[in-house]
C-alpha cells in the first residue's frame, strides 16, 4: 500500500499487476479492495492502480468537503505520484461519475473509459423511491444478519440469492467492501450528497474522442438500463453492454464476464492508438 497527500486528503492506494496502467474508482461505500477480483484476475496483462477514496477505508478526508471534483482530483493525484502520464480509467456506479468528471477535468491524462452500472447524473443514484427507502430502513434496522441480507438485495439478484448461502457470502463480501455489510462508513451519506450535485450530462459530448465502455446490469436496482442507455448514448461513439441477470454488484458477482469486457476494451484502445 501507497499513501499520497493531497491538499484535502491522505489516500492510500495500491499498485499490482504488469502491462498498460488502469485506475479503477470505486462507488459509494466500498474500499479499493472491492476491485480485488479485477486486480486477481486482470494483473497479468494490466498495471492495476486501485484506492479507497477520501473518508472510508484507509483513506482520510481532512477537509471536511466532499465533492465529485475533488475526488477526481485525488484520483488524478495517484496518476501523479505514480508517474503515470496515461491510463485507462474505469469507475462502477459513484466511481463512474468520478471517471466522467477526471476525463472532462484532464482528457489527455485518459486513454479510455469504462463506466460500470452508472448514471449521466449523480442525481440518478441518490434518487428515493419507496422500494429503496424500505431496502434502506432494512439496513438499518434489526439484526445484523437482517440488515445484511438487505444489503445483499440492493447489490445482488434476487434469483442469485436464492440459491446461495447469504451468510457465507456476506462474509465472503466484508474484506472487498472493508466493512461488516451490517455496518454502512458514515461517509456514505456525504459521498450520496456529492453525487447528488453532479451532472455532466451537459458536456459528456465533449468524451467522444475517449474509447468508452458503458456497461449496465440488468437486474440492478441503482443504476437502470434507462439510465445506461442514456449514458452510452450521451457519449458519441460509447460502446453499451447488458450483462442479463446481474445486479448493481456486477464486478464481484459476475467478474469471469466484467473481466473479459474490460480487458477487450482496454486492447482494443491500446491498439488504436498504436496505429
């Protein structure tokens, strides 16, 4: 693990893997790790640069601030403290709009884009409805191994849990997301606050120079087809992905498919621009 200092955060980081250099973003409430099955599974073609964001895992938020901006500025201060002029970035759900916001901020640091079960605003993921306001309320009360199971059904399908033991996969899930799934970090609630205030719904045309991958999951209760859709075509040129029967968690649930995209998208960029 690696700390940079920015001039609102420490952040810790980690860097693996060998090959052309990606940085991957994580969403609201989970740590770096919860990249762990694209570093195990993509290292050997790919540098892989993952990190907590400011405010949960080993991540510090000393400002106070909580801004899409200036965590796409701490992510393009990791770029920095690894010499890494160029990368491919991608970002699931929160880190999805952190991705759009660095690619708009510095577009000649991104060599591609691939923004997982996403939103064209940030709006579009804090959104409640009486289904999640119900899902929230039972992460929240009872049992822990209730509210863990209600957890498990924001990120999951329905059908998947109904074949698998949730306890045992709940506790499988706890060091990738670096918390008890009972437990939500108390900086979830700024960093939904954050997302909320961002739309770069007005400027995405200006990523149609970046190769971008739009990926969406159809059974995710989050991020919608609609609003995948409507990202992939906000961007001129956005390659769009439905993996069926998969929920918001895509990238820990299905990592065999979410892998193999990512890792086509990723050549594929590095050959266009070989040419």
């Amino acid at each position: 693990m690696h700390t940079v200092e920015t001039p609102g955060a420490s952040l810790r980081y980690s860097r693996s893997g060998n090959g052309p250099p990606v940085l991957l973003i994580q969403g609201v409430g989970v740590a770096g790790n919860g990249w762990r099955p694209q570093v195990d599974g993509l290292g050997g073609q790919f540098t892989l640069v993952s990190f907590d964001n400011r405010g949960i895992g080993a991540s510090v938020n000393r400002s106070g601030r909580m801004t899409i901006d200036d965590m796409a500025a701490d992510a393009l201060a990791i770029l920095d403290a690894e010499g890494i002029d160029r990368a491919h970035v991608a970002g699931h759900s929160m880190g999805g709009v952190i991705a759009q916001a660095l690619a708009l901020r510095a577009p000649a640091r991104v060599k591609s884009l691939a923004l997982l079960c996403t939103f064209v605003r940030g709006k579009d993921g804090s959104k409640v409805t009486m289904p999640m306001l119900a899902t929230a309320l039972r992460m929240r009360i009872g049992t822990r191994a209730m509210r863990r199971n209600a957890f498990l059904e924001l990120i999951m399908p329905q059908r998947y849990l109904q074949q698998i033991d949730r306890p045992a996969l709940a506790a499988q899930l706890e060091p990738l997301f670096g918390h008890d799934l009972a437990e939500q970090p108390p900086v979830v609630m700024k960093q939904l606050s954050a997302m909320s205030k961002f739309d770069a719904g007005p400027r995405l045309r200006e990523l149609g120079t970046i190769p971008t991958l739009v990926v969406s999951a159809t059974e995710d209760r989050l991020a919608s087809l609609a609003t995948g859709r409507a990202l992939a075509g906000a961007i001129p040129g956005a390659k769009y992905v439905e993996i069926p029967d998969s929920g918001h968690g895509l990238p820990i649930h299905r990592p065999a498919e979410t892998n193999a995209l990512l890792a086509d998208h990723w050549t594929q960029a590095e050959s266009a621009r070989a040419r």
